[in-house]
C-alpha cells in the first residue's frame, strides 16, 4: 500500500484541480459580486468557526491580499480560546448577532461564510444576519457533509447568494488508517483557502483595470513598508483589526 502521506496529496491535488471546472461558474459570480463591491468603496468580510475561522485570517492582511477584506474574528468561536468550549459556542443560537455589532456590514458589501459541515447555529445565524444587514452572502462549505448532517435543519448553503461547494466528503478527512476504521487528513481548509485566493486573484485583475488593485507586499519586499502604510491609512477604520 502507498504511504499515507502519498494518498492524501493525491487526492488533495484531485480535488484541487476539479474546482477549476466545478466551481468555475459560482467563483466567477463570487468575484463578480466582490468586484462591484470594491469599485463601490464597499469591502469584503469573511467569517467562520472552529478551523474554519482560518479563511478569515488567510485573507486579512496578507502578502499578496487585498486590503478590501475584513476578517470577522471572535476569540470563543474559534479554537486558540478553547476548542471544546469554542464547539459548544457554534452550535449556540444568539451568539453572532453581538459578535456582527463591531462591524459596519450593510448594503453593498460582500459576506463570505465558511463551513464546512454547513449546519451548526453560528454560520447559519451569520449568513442571516448578513443578509438582513444588505450584504450579498457567499458559502464555503461542503454540500454533501451538510446534505448529509442537516436531518431537516437549514444548511448554510440554502441561505447564500452564491455557494462554493469544497467537495470534501462528510468528516472532512480522506486516508483510511490501516487497522482501523478511522480517517486522517482533512481536506477542507486547504481547499477553502484556494478557493478564496483564486477568487481574490481574479477580483484583483480586474481592479487592476481601473488603476485600483489595493493589494498589500510582503513586509520584506522592496517598497512595502509605504505601500503597506498607504492602504493600512486608507482602510484602518473601516477593520478593526487592522
């Protein structure tokens, strides 16, 4: 039998190279949607739970990113606070709604939403919230770990604009482990993560049409500390964690 190692690369590439013909259409309405909101001075927020919060701090601030992002961060839906209290806080109804109240989101921006298994109480009341607050709502999930775990309840994929379906299967991982009926290697956050910045490539081309592509430089690359300065400045108070 193959190494472990060598069948999760090999079905970590499959899966990364079917999103350019899978997702190709509802990626290109996701940079659609952001593009309008960047050339509109509106921004693009990304929230998530658990390990998912990660796309969120994938795009903020981030060498190559674009300054236009926002990163929703809240210490106890995450995992650094306590992963086992951080798992009861997302599947607690309520608790978004205060944690949305520190960020101006409204009409005309975009809300990125990701989940992976696309049921729990957080990214649900998440993608609510923004859609009563005007926002255009997009969903990083897995449609068939939801399909599977809603049992009658809304998934995140029912409320969203737009839906980028992952593909994971449902429990995320896909190596079987020998002598056991266990699975390792989680595939989800490797594949949000692309999906994310290859919609933000797209966005920043064609910003870049309009002589507009705020886009930060890695801090040790010539000319990135008054680049980097420029668009902090611009954009400082309108993100909170800048």
């Amino acid at each position: 039998m193959t190494k472990a190692s060598d069948r999760y690369l090999a079905d970590l590439t499959a899966r990364l190279s079917a999103i350019r013909t899978t997702l190709a259409d509802p990626m290109a309405q996701a940079a659609a949607l952001i593009v309008e909101a960047a050339r509109n001075d509106h921004r693009l927020f990304v929230f998530g739970t658990g390990h998912s919060h990660m796309l969120a701090e994938e795009v903020h601030y981030r060498a190559g990113g674009l300054a236009i992002t926002v990163p929703i961060l809240a210490g106890p839906t995450m995992v650094h606070e306590g992963a086992v209290a951080g798992t009861v806080y997302e599947r607690m109804e309520g608790i978004v709604r205060p944690i949305f109240d520190r960020y101006t989101i409204g009409p005309g921006d975009v809300l990125v939403v990701s989940s992976n298994s696309g049921v729990n109480a957080a990214p649900i009341e998440a993608a609510r919230v923004g859609r009563e607050k005007g926002a255009k709502v997009i969903a990083i999930t897995s449609v068939a770990y939801s399909t599977a775990a809603a049992r009658g309840r809304t998934r995140l994929a029912d409320l969203a604009d737009v839906v980028l379906d992952n593909n994971s299967p449902p429990g995320d991982a896909v190596v079987e482990v020998q002598g056991s009926e266990l699975k390792v290697g989680p595939v989800s956050t490797a594949i949000g993560v692309a999906i994310m910045n290859a919609i933000l490539a797209d966005v920043a081309d064609q910003l870049s049409s309009d002589g507009d592509a705020p886009i930060y430089l890695s801090a040790n690359m010539d000319g990135a500390t008054e680049i980097n300065r420029k668009l902090v400045e611009r954009f400082r108070k309108r993100n909170p964690h800048l």
